[in-house]
C-alpha cells in the first residue's frame, strides 16, 4: 500500500510539473505573437504606422489578409516602415491604390494581396486569372478577376513617378494560404507571386541578396513623403471603391463548368481524349484533364464535347 501511495504521490507531482511547464509555454507564444505594426516601432510613430482603414473595415477579407500581410513581415530584420492603402494620384485626377508598401533598407515592396481562396491559374500576360471555386452538384464555379501583376505594374509605375526616386521596388503577388497556386507561369523575373506562409522567406533572401541601399533618413524621408496618401477623405474611397466595382463587374466572368462544355469541371482547362494503358480499363477511351498531373479530372466517354473537335 505504501508503495502505490508513493506512486500515486509522484505521478501527482510529474502531472503538476508537466502542467506548469505547458501554461508557461503557451504564455510565452501570446507575449511573442506579433503586432500588427514594425519592430520596436518609436512612441511617436506608433499610431502613424498603424492601418490607416477605419474600424468599420478592418476585419472585411481585402483588410485581414493586409493585416496577415503585414504581420508575417515583422520579424524581417533591418529598419523598416509600413503604409497601408496608400492611393497614389494620377494625371487624371483619379487614384491607384496600394494595399501593403514596405520601406525596408534593401528597398521599396509593393504588396498586391489577395485573400482569396480555391484553386488559381494565372499566366503573366494574361488580362484575366481565373480563380475555381466549388459549386452545387459536385461541379465548379469558375471566376475571372484582373491579373493582379498588372494591377501591381500599375502601382509601381505612379509609386515611381511620385516620389520621384531610383530607389530599387520590388512587386510581390500575396495569395492567401487558403488558396492553392495550381498553375501560374511568370515570364520575368520582375514579380513575385506565392502564398502568404513562404512571404516572409522570399523578402528575407531578397533583403540579405540586395543589401542596405537606403538609410534611415531616405526612408523616414520616402514615409513622410507617402503617408499623406492613406489619409484620404471617406468620400474618396467610397468614389475609389465605386470605380474599382465597376471595373470588376466590367471585366468579371463566372459560370459553372461542365464536361459537356469541353471544361474541366475542377480546374476549367480543356479535355482531352484519352486510352487507358492498364488496369480493369486498359484500351477503353475517357476524357482527361489536359492540366495533368495538377488536375486528375476523368471522365468516361459518352459524347464528344462540343469544343473539342473529333
């Protein structure tokens, strides 16, 4: 009896031991989580580099993945400030917006974010990207929206023309990591375009390969010199916002996909007439995805689909 009543004693205590231990870890994650501005940023810039969005939008989706963006870029070292939604003028007396810019001493990043989720094909030319979602009856919903790297040339260029400067800008494509990239094809090495959780990695190795090039006067400079540009008017988003929707809803295409439309009913690219090489089906004929091996899409032979040409 004394026995067990010594083990009992000690498991007590290892359990105690062990609980203490965990409570302490988990305290320590919540203090180091990091914040939504810079490192250590000083007292009197604090509320200047906060997100300039009114608390009515700031957790709307365009809103939180910036916030995600710009909280996955806090630990990257070196002198650093923030803008968010930025809108650069242009000579027609309209505006360009910027969703995350970081003035870091290797240069200027332009972050284009889009929270969005599902599947995302995208070529760099291409005018339109097209993102598949799910949809009823086990089909797809597919959904065009603006090449966002066009979208980010746009900024560059009026960034470049506002300050008025030759420090280096580098153009970042930021998707969610809710979404998976299933075919992006880049024909520069001008841009970048990744999910959220590799961002941090791909700034970094950029920071150490370009160096410090801007000092902490030239940055406080090129801040003081952009911030003016997130404190618009609320009437001024609104007619942004307005502009933007409109162009969207101009060039925007949605439609479910179906196999009687030559479509890939998961990702939308075209069917291909196929054989089977092995197994029960050897020698028999089915329609599959031509974006294979991304996209294992099959399909058994009924009808020629109407896009796709005997």
């Amino acid at each position: 009896m004394e026995l067990i009543a010594c083990v009992v004693v000690i498991l007590v205590i290892w359990n105690g031991i062990l609980t203490f231990c965990i409570v302490k870890r988990k305290k320590k994650e919540i203090e180091e989580r990091p914040v939504e501005t810079h490192s250590n940023p000083a007292p009197e810039k604090m509320n200047l580099e906060s997100s300039s969005s009114p608390p009515s939008v700031e957790w709307d989706t365009g809103k939180t993945g910036e916030r995600y963006t710009r909280e996955v870029l806090v630990s990257l070292t070196g002198y650093k400030r923030f803008l968010s939604n930025c809108y650069l003028p242009k000579p027609d007396g309209t505006f360009t917006e910027v969703d995350v810019i970081l003035l870091h001493e290797s240069g200027l990043y332009v972050f284009e974010v889009k929270n969005y989720s599902g599947w995302i094909f995208g070529e760099e030319g291409q005018k339109q990207w097209t993102q598949i979602l799910p949809a009823n009856r086990g089909l797809s919903k597919s959904i065009q929206f603006f090449n966002p790297i066009l979208q980010n040339k746009v900024h560059l260029k009026w960034l470049r023309e506002y300050i008025d400067e030759d420090a280096p800008l580098y153009s970042y494509i930021v998707f969610s990591d809710r979404c998976e990239l299933k075919k992006i094809t880049l024909t520069s090495n001008e841009h970048v375009v990744l999910n959220r959780r590799n961002l941090i990695y791909r700034v970094r190795r950029n920071a150490e390969l370009k160096g410090a090039v801007l000092t902490e006067e030239k940055i406080d400079a090129l801040y003081n010199k952009l911030y003016p540009l997130t404190q618009v008017t609320e009437e001024q988003k609104a007619a942004h916002v307005k502009s933007v929707e409109q162009k969207k809803q101009h060039g925007r295409k949605t439609e479910e996909i179906t196999p009687q439309k030559g479509s890939c009913p998961r990702c939308g690219s075209a069917l291909v007439l196929r054989t089977a090489r092995k197994g029960p089906q050897a020698g028999k004929q089915f329609w599959g995805c031509s974006n294979f091996p991304q996209c294992r899409f099959v399909k058994q032979v009924e009808s020629t689909p109407a896009s796709i040409e005997k």
